[in-house]
C-alpha cells in the first residue's frame, strides 16, 4: 500500500481539490453560464464525494505512503458527518448567483472541509500539524473578511492569538509524546504502560495537553464572544461551515490520537481511577463554568454559546473510560447537537418570525434540554450509562447530571419567551433546511438503535 497504488483511496479528497483550483482561477468570473457550470461540477463533485465513501464505508483498515495516513471505516464515517455539515450550512447559497465575496468564502471552506478530512487520516504528528494549519488559516481568512466588512480589526488578531496558543500547545504536548516514544507516528508511539501505572499523573497531564490542542476550539473561541457585544449578524457568520467542521474533525482525531498512544485505555476496564476521574472533573468544569457565566448576560446568543460548551464537556465524558459503548454515543451526541445548532443558525438568519420557525425552533430548543423523544435525552441517557458501566463512581455521574440541570431551565424560559413574540408571518413561510433538520432529529430517536449499531461498527481499533 506504500505506493502510488494506493493513490486511488485519496480520489474522494482530489475531487475537492479539483474544486478549490477551479474555484481559485474563476473566482471573478461574471458570465453567469460559467458560473452555472462551476455550480454543476461542485454538486457533482459532492455526490461522487459522498457515494464513493459511502460504497468503500465498511473497507478493511489499511496504512497508506509509510502509515502517514489511514483509511478506515472510522475515517468514512466522519467523512460523511463532515460534508453533510457543509452541505447542511452552503446548500442554500450554492444555487444562488455567486458574488467574488462568496466565492472567496467557498474556496476557504472547501480548503477546510478538505484539510478536516486529511486530518482525521493523518496517522503522524507532522500530518496532524500541516492539516490543523491549513483549518487556522482557511478560518482565519474568513474571520478576517469579514472582521474588516464590520470594521472591526481587532477580531482577526484575537482570532490568530488563540488559534496560535491552541496549536503551541498541541505542538508541545506531542513533543513529551516523542520524548516518552521516540516516534512521530501515532501507531508506533505507545506510551510505556508500566511508566503510566507508576505515575497516572503522567496519563493525565498530555491528555490534558491533547484535549487543550485537540478539542479547546470549539471551546475557547465561543467563550471569548460571551466578552464581546457582537451584534447577532457577527453571531450568525461566525458559526458557519468554517467552524463546525474542525469542531467535529478534532474530536474525531483525538479520539484515534488517544486509542494509538495510551495502550491502557484500549483494554476495558483498565483506565486509570485517576485518569477517570480528572476526564469527568474537566468535563463538570465546563458544564458548570458555563452555566455560571450565564447568570450575568443573558442573551440568546449567549445562551447559544453555552449550550455548545455544556455539551461538549458531556462528549468528553465519554473519553474517561474509553469502551466502545461511550465513545459510540459520544459521537452520537456530537452528531445530534450539531444538527440541531446548525438548523438553530439557520433560523436566526431571518430576523422575521414565522409560525412554523416558531414550532422548529421549539423542537431544538427541546433536544438542548434532553426532553423524553428527542435525540439530547437519547443521547444523555445512554453516556450515562456507558459511564455507569465502565466503572466511574456513582457520585460523578450524580454530579454531571446536577451540572446540567440549569440548561434546562434556560431553554424553558426561552421556549415560553419564544412563544410570547408576536408572529409577523402568520401563514406557512417554507424553510426548508431547517424543517428537514428538525425531521432527522426525531429520526434519530425512533432510529436510534440502527444509528448507535453504525456508529458502533465503525470504530474498527476496537476490534
């Protein structure tokens, strides 16, 4: 597999690229009959993209150019969660007449989209690192752009501050990893387990390390806008395409980053009490730091925020014991909220209210507070008991459950305030995208156990 052969696993990621480059040399093409065409070939490229991941899902594993890169069942799975995002945030805009503004912002995205799934197959830390550099500058581009269409420029420099901070400290944490290892590649670079025995703080201190590089960007910059008075058209553009795609591909890479370098936490049963215990206590100090920030500015925007930090400090809970059946609904969970803040976004780009965006806006509001028939209770319920099983203490659990209590109170006062704004557009306004998101919410509750047994067959390392 160590050769040009191989080169065919990579046709689905060509395919993009063949996309940006012709992106790139017509972005200020008017004839609207060549616009039409670079439209046709991206839609095409999106359905040969996706079909051919679909037929190759179930593929064995394999190692591609010297194990730089991995092709696995677990890579086509997130292949596909991360361009039904794409197309979940550009499909309305992809048929409309493209300004050289939009062009510019769809050549970045496809960049990110692209280096997003080359991330989750990178198999060493020189892979991980150019592909995390590509997502920073596509996202700082468009941050950029638009910083200076609302003439405020302080934001981009904010922007590469935390996202240069964030890869510092991913830079060094792979740095002890080759310290202990002396391997660059994440297959060969096993930590010693009996070192890691002797001294759990060891274990905890570079996954510490990892999920600050790893996981903290679709942490720290939605904390830093809680600081800011953006107006909601800043709140709007910000969470994008361009955010939630290194969002999911992250986690996605810490988890394989995790099973290949800690030998421990592939046997189950045999995480660390300590290790255990500092994953759950990172993730009660997120759910928690963020529900006490929302006593002092209470915004829906701000509410927004915090219900992405909240649940993904509930995802990383499933890290601390690692079995197949956690991570299996933390991904599940990771799937269902970004559904639902996605179709949450796309509501709030119209500023008029409508009966029906009242109704769809109900039902994600509801799956953010975990009510019984939405995918946020499915979700919740079974990490809990993921957790339960593989060993955390009764009183962790109870502790996780007291620190989500508050958004649900939150949203309850949001769907009683939602319902209490006058209605501008009595009749049915069609909308499409968010109407079918609400749809395959309550798809993913009645089918959750289909949806739970795909995720669970893709995560091949734990075969």
């Amino acid at each position: 597999m160590n050769n040009f052969l191989s080169l065919h696993y990579f046709i689905p990621e060509f395919i993009l690229l063949l996309n940006v480059f012709c992106l790139f040399f017509s972005s200020e093409i008017k004839q609207r009959h060549l616009i039409k065409i670079r439209q046709i070939l991206l839609i095409v490229s999106v359905v040969t993209f996706a079909a051919l991941n679909l037929i190759r899902w179930f593929d064995h594993p394999c190692g591609l150019f010297y194990n730089s890169f991995v092709h696995d069942p677990f890579l086509n799975m997130f292949s596909i969660i991360l361009l039904c995002v794409f197309l979940i945030f550009e499909l309305p805009e992809l048929w409309k007449y493209w300004s050289s503004g939009y062009t510019n912002d769809l050549l970045q995205k496809l960049i990110i989209l692209t280096a997003s799934i080359l991330l989750l197959e990178a198999n060493s830390t020189i892979g991980l690192l150019l592909c995390i550099g590509l997502i920073y500058i596509g996202n700082s581009i468009i941050m950029n752009r638009f910083s200076h269409l609302n003439t405020d420029n302080r934001q981009i420099t904010v922007d590469l501050t935390i996202q240069i901070l964030l890869f510092g400290l991913l830079f060094f944490g792979f740095s002890i990893v080759y310290g202990f290892t002396g391997s660059l590649y994440f297959h060969t670079a096993q930590l010693p387990a009996a070192a890691l025995l002797e001294s759990p703080l060891n274990f905890c201190f570079l996954t510490l390390f990892l999920i600050l590089g790893l996981g903290l960007f679709g942490i720290i910059l939605p904390f830093r806008t809680l600081h800011e008075d953006h107006h909601q058209t800043y709140h709007v553009k910000y969470y994008g395409s361009s955010y939630f795609l290194p969002f999911i591909a992250l986690f996605g890479s810490l988890i394989r980053i995790l099973n290949g370098i800690f030998p421990m936490i592939r046997n189950y049963g045999a995480v660390p009490g300590e290790y255990m215990v500092f994953v759950i206590g990172l993730s009660i100090c997120l759910i928690a730091g963020a529900n006490f920030y929302y006593f002092k500015k209470k915004t829906i925007n701000d509410l927004f925020v915090i219900s992405l930090i909240i649940h993904y400090g509930l995802i990383i809970s499933g890290l601390a014991v690692f079995t197949k059946e956690a991570l299996t609904v933390s991904i599940y969970l990771i799937i269902s909220t970004t559904i639902i803040l996605s179709g949450i976004i796309l509501l709030q780009k119209s500023d008029k209210i409508s009966t029906q965006s009242k109704l769809i806006k109900t039902v994600f509001y509801l799956g953010l507070i975990g009510m019984p028939g939405t995918p946020g209770f499915t979700g919740r319920f079974l990490l809990l008991r993921a957790l339960y099983n593989g060993g955390v203490p009764l009183r962790l659990i109870v502790l996780i459950i007291i620190s989500i209590l508050p958004i649900i109170y939150f949203y309850t006062v949001e769907i009683i305030s939602l319902h209490r704004i006058k209605t501008v557009h009595p009749g049915i306004k069609i909308l499409p995208v968010p109407a079918f998101l609400a749809f395959f919410t309550i798809l993913m509750v009645i089918y959750w156990e289909p949806f739970i047994q795909l995720i669970t067959k893709s995560l091949v390392f734990f075969n």
